[in-house]
C-alpha cells in the first residue's frame, strides 16, 4: 500500500492501472449501469477505495444527480481524487480512513472496486458486512478484484497473463513480471468461491459475476 503515498506513483496512477487491469474503464461503466438498476436519478452512493477518483468521476458524469461519500485510507490518493474530479468535486464527500470511516448512510448502493485484494480474509468480511449495513435493503453492491484459483498452477497462470496484458499495454515486460509475482506473493488473494462465499455471510445475495479479465473478477449482489 505504500505506493499510494508514492508522488512519482500516484502521477501516473490511472494510465497504470489501466495498462495493468483488462477494460478497466469498461468495467466502470458496467458497475455504473448495474448500480443505475436500483439507484434513483437522486440517490446516494457509497465508493469505498475511492482514491484516484477513477470510478466516482465516471459515476458522476454517468449519473448527474447522485450524490457520494468516497472513503480512501490515502491522504494522497483523495487529494488525487479531488483533482480528477474537478467541478463534480461539488457533489461528493470525500473522507479519509477505512471502513469505519464512512458515514452511517443509508446508502441506495456502493462500490468496492479493486481494494479487497489487499484485505485479509477477516478484513474483507468485515468490511462487506459494514458496507452492507449501510445499505438500504434491496441495495445494490459492485465489488470487483484479483480472485484466482488456489491452486498453485492455476494461481501462477492467472498473475502471468497479468503480466503478459500489462507488457502488451507498454508496461515493460520485466517490471510487468516483477509485478505479478510481488502480488502473488504479498496479496492474499481468494479464489472466486471464497469471494463468494463472504459476500453471502455478510448479508449479500443474488451474487452474480458481472466482469471476468484475466486474474480479475467483478461481482453485483445485493443487500
């Protein structure tokens, strides 16, 4: 997590998650439409791992009436965040820490994308048992992050061909191979059932795969 707070990284924060997770901003507009099932044209939504801005900038210019709270641990990553935002800045509430730090809502829907990989086990129920309490009932969940088989041939598979995507969107390939086998050694990732499965002990139902790119794989489900 310390790259958050990195300012050579966080300059080139989105064209690098971009070159390194598969139709990322297609996958934000999927969860915005998935989100605009359930959400009034005035409703309030919840983006936890708001940092960056990349994903509350594309549900505010997609939905003009919604309001947000963004929580994000990083000072910096917010601060980014406010720049990307610009004007629609005006429409949400950033705020800095975990999940606790986020307000009570109710919310009509939230967002949790690409942020539980860092997360143990306990953590990441934790933290999809508090979103869900802050939902109203019927609201809607899009969750998406690294999810990769336990298997060790699978697992190792699945960061290669991270690497692989990454080098071929002009990350160079060492760094790109460097990276995967740091994130598989340093994340503790689930396998897709595990993901599942914590999301139902949480509250969540009807869960559903939405997004599948690689090692990534994206959920709705619903409190």
């Amino acid at each position: 997590m310390s790259s958050f707070s990195d300012p050579q990284a966080l300059v080139g924060y989105a064209d690098n998650a971009t070159r390194r997770v598969p139709g990322l901003n297609d996958m934000h507009r999927m969860a915005a439409l998935l989100m605009a099932e359930r959400t009034p044209p005035h409703g309030r939504v919840l983006v936890v791992g708001a940092g960056g801005g990349m994903e509350l900038t594309l549900f505010a210019q997609s939905c003009p009436g919604w309001q947000f709270d963004g929580v994000d641990p990083s000072a910096e990553m917010l601060h980014l965040a406010k720049i990307r935002l610009g004007p629609l800045a005006s429409r949400v509430q950033l705020h800095q820490g975990y999940i606790d730090a986020a307000p009570q809502g109710p919310f009509d829907a939230a967002s949790c994308l690409l942020t539980l990989h860092f997360t143990t086990e306990a953590e990441r129920y934790k933290i999809l048992r508090d979103i869900h309490a802050r939902l109203k009932p019927g609201g809607v969940l899009v969750a998406a992050h690294y999810s990769i088989s336990q298997e060790p041939a699978e697992r190792a598979l699945g960061l290669s061909r991270c690497a692989a995507f990454a080098a071929s969107s002009g990350v160079d390939p060492e760094q790109a191979k460097a990276s995967a086998v740091a994130i598989g050694q340093q994340l503790p990732i689930l396998a897709p059932d595990q993901d599942e499965a914590l999301m139902r002990k949480a509250g969540f139902s009807d869960i559903d795969t939405f997004y599948m790119g690689l090692a990534f794989r994206g959920w709705v489900a619903y409190a």
